[in-house]
C-alpha cells in the first residue's frame, strides 16, 4: 500500500484486512517418487494399518499411491493420515486405479499412518510417494500466480495454484518444470490472511 501526500511516501505492508504478496521458497525439493513415504506394501485378506517404516515428505507436499495388479483389476480406498503445514490434523482418502499412480488433494508435512485395503488378486501390492505439488503456507486470495522462478530463472507458461477458501493443506503450488532435487523453486502470490493466522513455518 503507497498514500502519497505532499511531504512523504508510506509504504505499508500486511495491513488489516489489506491483501498482501506472499513469497514462498522451496530449497531443492525431491523429485516425484512414488515409494518416497512407504515401499510397496502387499494387501492381504484384512485391512491393513501401516504406522512404521513411513519416510514424511521433504515438505508439505501432496501425496501419491501407486499400485501393482496381480491379476485383472486393483481397486479400494487407501486413507493417509498425517498433518498439515500448521502442525494439524488432516486425512486424505485416494482411490487405487489398478497400476496407474494417483495424486491426492492435501499436502502432509508429516505421515503417521496408513490404511490399505484388501487384496483383489494375490500379490497385488501398493507403493506411498509424493507428488510434484508443493503445499502453500497461506489461502491465496485467488489461483493467479504473480511470478515463478525455478533455481535463477524465470519460469513460466502454466504454474497452477490450486486454492481452498478453508483447507491450508488444499491449497497447492504445481510447478511448471518438475521439481528435480537440485533445483529451486520460488512462487509469488497474494493473500490476505493475517500472520498470527499463518504462523511461523521453517523447513
């Protein structure tokens, strides 16, 4: 905010109840994988609860489950539970497609425990990874991206942000160049969320 009268210029920044720029930064974050959070797991005839030899995110990220068919189809429900960039608790249910890798729709800074369903086929198995989408640390006013930058470069032609007027953890950055490992990535966007709201987030 610029107020311009005859002897100064103010600027002003996060004012009450005024939209402001928020610019977040990702130091080298993980490639996609998808048994980065849990190796393949075999389904049995029973639900299974997983809660040990889970690897969280290297940051709020959203996550993906990938399965393997033995036979003829892979279908059921797998629930992640875990939570949020604000330390709260979240759950995200995703449906297996037989060997297709699905992304969820919340991102987890951590993971506690897994549900798997039952079997199909003997030998079908499912793997938990992450996905390339990022989670954002403020409710963006809207899904328009100011900037982007990958490592010292502008980065441009389709970064999405993905927003919820309530769920943090649905309030997701897609980077337009896949997030490698060994590169930077840095988003520019509008919110009007106060800070003592947002809190204080470091990675």
């Amino acid at each position: 905010m610029i107020i311009k009268n005859k002897y100064a210029t103010y600027v002003g920044h996060q004012f009450l109840g005024k939209a402001y720029t928020v610019v977040q930064n990702w130091t080298d974050p993980d490639a996609p994988s998808a048994t980065a959070v849990h190796a393949a797991v075999t389904l049995t005839t029973a639900v299974q609860s997983v809660s040990t030899s889970i690897t969280n995110p290297d940051f709020p990220r959203v996550v993906s489950i990938t399965g393997h068919k033995a036979g003829g189809s892979l279908t059921g429900n797998v629930t992640v539970s875990g939570t949020n960039i604000r330390g709260e608790a979240i759950t995200d249910t995703i449906a297996l497609s037989d060997d297709t890798t699905v992304d969820g729709v919340k991102a987890f800074k951590t993971i506690t425990s897994i549900s798997l369903p039952v079997k199909v086929t003997t030998g079908d198995t499912v793997s938990i990874g992450i996905s390339d989408k990022l989670g954002l640390q403020s409710i963006p006013i809207s899904t328009t991206v100011i900037s982007e930058d990958s490592g010292n470069a502008a980065d441009t032609g389709g970064a999405i942000l993905t927003r919820d007027a309530d769920e943090i953890e649905k309030c997701l950055y897609d980077p337009v160049t896949q997030c490698d490992a060994s590169t930077d990535k840095t988003v520019v966007y509008i919110s009007n969320e106060m800070p003592t709201r947002v809190g204080g987030y470091t990675e």
